[in-house]
C-alpha cells in the first residue's frame, strides 16, 4: 500500500513539473519566410499563444532566375532592372526606363566600379560592359553600333520617346569569392540609362541575390536589400543617381558534361 501511495505522488509531481515547463517554455524558431536582411520583432512577453511563432534560421530557396518582365510594370516614371546571373558570371539584364517627357537623347553608361568604397577592392578593380545590347524606343527597335557599352555613349533617338526598354548582357562585373563555397560571388550592377534622370524612382531585382549594398547612400541607408521576390529587390526611395549596388549572389553551378 505504501508503494502504491509513493507511485501517485511521483506521478503528480512530474504532471505539475511538465506542466510549469510548458508555461514558461520560450518560443522555438520554425521554418523560414523571411527575405534576406529582413528584421524579426521582438517576442511579446505577454501569455504565449497556444502556436508556436516560427522565426528565420536561413535564407529562402533561390529561384533559379527572375522573371524577365517586371511584374506590375506601369507608366509612371522610374526605372525597373531585372537581372539573371549566369554560371559564367555574367548577368542577363532588361532594364525599362520610363521618363517623365518624352526624349529623343538616350545616354547610356556602364557601371562604375571605381565609385564603391574602397573595402571592395576586387570589385573596384572589375571592368562591367554591357555587351549584345538591344535597343527599343516607344516599341520599336533602336539600331546600336556596336551594340556594346564599356564607356558613356549618347544615342540619338528617330523621334522622342517616353518609355525605353533595353535588353543586355552585363559582364566584367561579377568577382568570384575565393575561398568561398562553389558559385559564391560579389557583383557589381547599377542601371545603364541613370544619367537620363537621376532622380528617377529605381527598382533592382537579381535572382539569386542574397544581399544588396549601396555604397552611395548614407551610411544608415547603404543595406539596401528589400523584400524578396521572385529574386531579390532593392528598398523603396532608391533613385537612378544612387542606384549603383554592390550584390552577394550565388552563381548557378554549370551543367556538368556527360
């Protein structure tokens, strides 16, 4: 009988042990949602709810490119920038400019690795050129000879246009990070028509982007990475003059031969 009276009371001492752990046990991390340089809030310390909260532990699977048409994609003045990294490092690049007149002068420049601080050595030592570049204004095709950017170049246009579409290859701009794991890089890529307006509303999306750097900035302001999309897009309030962004990416590994 005394055995049986100790074995209750063992058993209701580990219920009201199990339950006191329940009530303070703090809530656990989950899955992640979260983009990258996305902020947690902090944890209520009010009563838990009865679910677990789930917080970041590692960043979202990478698309494996961005679709090659901003969605949403509207008149209203500003410049959009889809890019697609390649293996070989270079980036696929459409780029849309929408301006606020019509204009017939179309300058175009290449990004400039000499203007990020100088902590990024390698890349200030990277030469980026747009090279097979493809030209339409108001819906239609504007000749480019060579169709190449390395340097500033001023394109006269037939007749004034206010929407400017150009589609591109970006290379020279893309530094792999040694030792790092495989396809680990630092790149360079800003916008080729900023200087038509600087003050244009500017939005970059690079797919399989992990992190956005704006060295032009306020120092408060240069993580500029936003919300992730399709890939990942700069913050709001980024304009043209200030659209030059240092990037973290993963490179697609190569198809291996057969």
């Amino acid at each position: 009988m005394g055995r049986v009276l100790l074995g209750v009371a063992l058993v209701i001492g580990l219920g009201v042990l199990a339950i006191a752990f329940q009530a303070t046990d703090p809530v656990r991390p989950g899955s992640d949602s979260s983009p990258p340089g996305a902020a947690v809030a902090p944890h209520s310390r009010t009563t838990p709810p009865a679910t677990t909260v789930p917080l970041p532990t590692t960043a979202p699977p990478l698309p494996t490119t961005v679709s090659p048409t901003p969605s949403g994609l509207s008149p209203t003045p500003g410049i959009q920038l889809v890019a697609n990294p390649r293996s070989d490092g270079a980036l696929d690049v459409v780029e849309t400019i929408t301006v606020r007149t019509p204009t017939d002068r179309l300058v175009l420049s290449p990004p400039v690795a000499a203007r990020t601080e100088a902590a990024f050595t390698a890349l200030r030592a990277s030469r980026p050129r747009a090279d097979s570049v493809v030209v339409r204004a108001g819906g239609r095709p504007v000749p480019l000879r060579p169709p190449v950017v390395g340097t500033r170049r001023v394109l006269l246009l037939a007749s004034p246009a206010n929407r400017i579409e150009l589609r591109y290859r970006l290379t020279g701009s893309v530094i792999r990070n040694s030792p790092s794991k495989p396809g680990r890089a630092l790149g360079l890529i800003a916008p080729l028509t900023a200087e038509v307006d600087g003050s244009l509303p500017t939005l970059l999306t690079v797919g399989r982007a992990r992190n956005f750097f704006c060295p032009l900035l306020d120092p408060a302001l240069q993580r500029c990475a936003g919300e992730y999309r399709e890939g990942l897009t700069s913050q709001p309030g980024l304009t043209a003059a200030d659209a030059t962004v240092l990037l973290q990416l993963d490179l697609p590994l190569p198809p291996r031969r057969a």
